[in-house]
C-alpha cells in the first residue's frame, strides 16, 4: 500500500484516523509526502509491522489512549513542522517497539523519533518495550 | 529498553527544556499519576550523541531507570519468556556510552543531590565540621576549600547558574 501526496484540510486532520478500533494491522505500507499525522489511533489497538515513513509535516504516527505495537518500521528524513514526532502516544496502554528504525528525524523541541507521554503500561498487560531498534541522527 | 543502538542523535537548543539529552529524556513525575515510573535500560549502545546543555546521550528527571542485574518482575518475565527468549539476556545489563558530549553530563545528566566540602589536608591544625560545613582555623592562616554540587551520580553538577552561597567570617 502507497500513501503519497495526500492532504488533510482540517488541522487536525490524518492521512489514517481511526477510532474505537479493536484491532487493527497495517502492513507493508509506505506512506511519504503527506501533510497531516499519518496514522492517528484513539482508544484502539494497532500494530504497524514492515512499513516506511518519510518527509511528512506532523507526526508519523500518533496514538491515544491506545496500545500500538511497531514491528520492523524505518522513519526516516523528516523535518517535522509544529514540534512533531516520528511516533508520539499520549496515555498510551501498552507500547511495543522492535527491530524498528528511526532516522533522521528533526523536530522543535524535544522527540524528534520518539516522544511518549503518560504511558500505563503495567502488569499483567505485558510491560512496554523498545528492542533491537536504532535511532540514529535525529 | 534493550539491545537498542543510540547513535549521532542531537539535543540543540538554548531554552531549558530542549538541548537536553541527545538521544533519551526521561522525565517522569510519580506523583502525577498513579503508577511508578519504572524504565529499565539494558545493553544498549550510546554513540556520538550530543545537547548543547546537558544529557549528551540521557538525561534523567525524579525516579532513575533500571540498570541493575536483578530486574523487576515483570520486565524480567517478558523479557525471559517473550521477546528476547534468552535468560542470559537480562543478566547482562550493561550500556556502552562512547563519544557523547555535553557542557554537563557527555553521557548522561540528572540532577543535584548533594554537596561536597573539600578541603586540602595540608591544613594542619585546622578543624573541620562536616556537619555545619564549617571550618576553623588558627588566626592569620590562609585556607582554601572547594564546593561543589553532585548529582545523582555522584558527578559534578556544573549547570547550576541561580544557586548562592553564603560565607560568613
């Protein structure tokens, strides 16, 4: 799946939004050239697993109030407009990140690749991760 | 966080919040939630990172991560029976810091802890007490005395511009 040059009029607006979704996979996707969030999940449970993502305005992906899992994700090349980030989640459930790159990613202010805030991961959910990934120039 | 490669990452910029911790910033308030801020950080490669204030690699704010060994239940379990599948992987804890730089703290920033009173030995007759940081001395002799702020660390914290200290003779 492609996901080049799209655009979201409204502010807050995503190239993916969902919502009160109980699972939800994306795989194989490249998403590039966008000028809203990428994904944005609330209140749901997703996984990303061997996708890309480049030269984006806002974040990449987006999670509230969500479990989001990301498997084999490169980000790279991107200088983020209105203090974005490559992957944010904000109240997130559970967060899962391995073998994953993060490249070049420059943002104003902090979290160029990676900001996490407020995260209640805890047992027996199993414990958030980040593993066997690289960050890199950011 | 395990096995994870940190490398060339940057923290730039001259306001307080940002140019602090080039690759990680943890920053972690536990009496705003009502969880415990555990991180645990093992076996992961810190390289040429740099903040143009402090943190080259990480700064850390309240509670520290884990480094030790002996982890907690839960990181322990999955880390055992999940994801890493090796049990010899989460007794190997250390981090590798190499190259990273920062006015305070190249590898890693926290925060003031304690103070040091130093005072050379060769003040012979001199009386010193630790406790009131006071130092007593024959009339006329000559003394001198460095003072620094440590951090969690047990480093020297140098990015402290507003405290001040007083001397009384």
């Amino acid at each position: 799946m492609f996901f080049v040059g799209n655009t979201a009029v409204n502010p807050a607006g995503s190239t993916i939004s969902l919502q009160n979704v109980n699972v939800v996979r994306i795989s194989d996707a490249y998403f590039s050239n966008n000028n809203q969030i990428n994904i944005q999940v609330e209140l749901s449970r997703m996984s990303v697993i061997n996708s890309n993502f480049t030269l984006n305005d806002k974040n990449h992906i987006r999670g509230i109030d969500s479990t989001v899992t990301l498997d084999n994700v490169h980000m790279y090349n991107t200088s983020f407009k209105s203090s974005g980030h490559g992957f944010e989640c904000i109240r997130c459930r559970h967060i899962g990140i391995q073998n994953s790159r993060f490249e070049n990613l420059v943002t104003n202010g902090v979290g160029g690749a990676i900001k996490i805030e407020t995260l209640f991961s805890q047992e027996p959910t199993p414990v958030s991760y980040i593993i066997d990934s690289s960050f890199e120039g950011n | 966080m395990s096995g994870n490669k940190f490398l060339a990452n940057r923290a730039i910029d001259l306001s307080e919040k940002t140019g602090v911790g080039g690759a990680i910033l943890f920053e972690c308030d536990p009496t705003k939630i009502s969880f415990s801020c555990t991180v645990a950080l093992l076996n992961n490669t810190f390289t040429g990172n740099q903040a143009n204030r402090k943190g080259g690699a990480l700064r850390y704010e309240n509670d520290k991560f884990s480094d030790a060994p002996l982890l907690d239940r839960s990181f322990r379990i999955h880390a055992e029976n999940r994801l890493l599948q090796a049990p010899a992987v989460a007794q190997a804890a250390a981090n590798i810091f190499k190259d990273n730089e920062a006015p305070y703290g190249a590898d890693m920033a926290s925060f003031p802890k304690s103070i040091r009173f130093v005072v050379p030995e060769s003040y012979s007759g001199a009386r010193i007490d630790l406790e009131r940081l006071t130092l007593t001395l024959a009339a006329g002799q000559s003394f001198k005395f460095e003072l620094s702020i440590l951090d969690q660390e047990g480093r020297v914290y140098n990015d402290e511009n507003e405290a001040t200290a007083k001397i009384d003779f």
